[in-house]
C-alpha cells in the first residue's frame, strides 16, 4: 500500500502540470481573441464615417453628372434646332442668292498706313501695325470670317534669313481686331517687333496670307515699307 503513494503523487503532478498548461494555452487564445476583437472594433469604427459619408459624396458626383449630362443634351438640341432652321432656309432660298451668288470677298489689301509705330515714345519703334481691308466684288470694306499669316520680311539679306517674324491670327481673334474711323474701315493687327527689327534704315515688306472660311479662297498681298 505504502509503494504505490509515491507513483500516485507523480501521476497527481504530472496531472495538475497537464492543467496548468491547459490553462496557460486557453489564457493566451482568450487574449489573442480579445485583441483581435478591439482590432475588428477600431477598424470598424474607424471606417463608419467614411463608409456614410461614401454614398454620399457618390449622390453628389452622379447628381453633378447627370446635371451636366442635362445641360449638353440641351445644347445639343439647341444647336441641331439651329442647324435644322438654317438648312431649312438655305433649301427654300431661290436658285439667284444660293451661296454662290451671294456677296462674296473679292481681294484683300493692306491699308496704306500700315508700319512701325513707336508706342513709348523712346525714339525706336517697337510695334509693327498691318491694316487689312478685306474688300467685296463692288469694292466695299466687309467684316469676313477668316484667319490671317502676316510675315515680315528684309528681302536684302540671304542665307534663309530673310524672313524676320511671322504671326498668325485666327478668326477667334481677328474678329475682335475689326477697327472703324470716319477715314476708314478695315482689320488693325499689331505685332511686337522689339527684337526683330533692328534698324529701320532698309525697306521691309509685309505680306499677307488671308483664308476665307466662308468660300475657302486664299488672298496674298505684301506691301514695301519704307524706312521713315
């Protein structure tokens, strides 16, 4: 009886090991558990806001879509309504004003006092003025829709240096540059020559490139300007 006491006591240990043991690993995993918990609430809290605010911002940018979706449709009826009116104008005009018998641009001519103009009053004139009369089949001034190439050229010297400046102005811009005295009528075109023109001792020659959007045609005139 006395020899089984002690294997008793070692079984009693290695049992009440096996428990402590037990308690450590369940101890750990609740802990991990709880962690992983808080974890999974700060996430979660921390995306609520974002997550309501979300569909929100969403509402606004299709509200802001479909607005202007709305608004283009408009114009696109708008345009096609025009377009349709003018068609429909056009079709019923009589075969004697069809476009081609309309009033039409007939030549283009460089204004006489186009030259270089000295805005500052410091002896040297930087600013090159070119004046464009745009001129019809009975040799009146009109307001024509087009884009002009002014070039600027110093025909004496060689070597592809001839050409000193060149700038174009489109029918966005030109139709601002339209320009009425009681003498005259015609486009006023003004250039920074600053750095071009070195001395005006030379004659120099402007020409013009004018394109006529209505029927395509293409009108070149230069004109010498000489030294003051």
């Amino acid at each position: 009886m006395n020899a089984q006491c002690p294997i008793s006591k070692i079984e009693y240990k290695k049992s009440k090991l096996r428990n402590h043991r037990k308690a450590i690993m369940t101890s750990l995993i609740l802990h991990f558990a709880f962690c992983f918990l808080i974890f999974l609430l700060l996430v979660t809290g921390c995306a609520a806001p974002n997550d309501k605010e979300s569909p929100a911002v969403k509402i606004e940018q299709l509200t802001q879509e479909n607005k202007q979706l709305h608004e283009q449709f408009e114009q696109s009826n708008a345009e096609n309504k025009q377009l349709k009116d003018q068609i429909q104008v056009l079709s019923g005009l009589p075969e004697n004003v069809r476009l081609e018998n309309l009033n039409r641009l007939e030549t283009v001519k460089i204004g006489r006092y186009t030259g270089f103009f000295d805005k500052d009053n410091d002896g040297k004139k930087e600013k090159l003025i070119v004046y464009i009369q745009p001129v019809d089949e009975q040799g009146d001034t009109i307001k024509v829709t087009g884009a002009v190439d002014v070039q600027l050229w110093d025909l004496n010297k060689t070597n592809g240096q001839a050409m000193l400046g060149e700038w174009k102005v489109e029918d966005s811009e030109l139709k601002k540059l339209w320009f009425a005295t009681m003498v005259t009528i015609n486009y006023r075109l003004t250039f920074d020559v600053t750095d071009i023109v070195e001395s005006l001792e030379e004659p120099l020659t402007v020409k013009v490139t004018f394109t006529d959007y209505l029927t395509g045609r293409v009108f070149i005139e230069q004109k010498v300007i000489k030294a003051p």
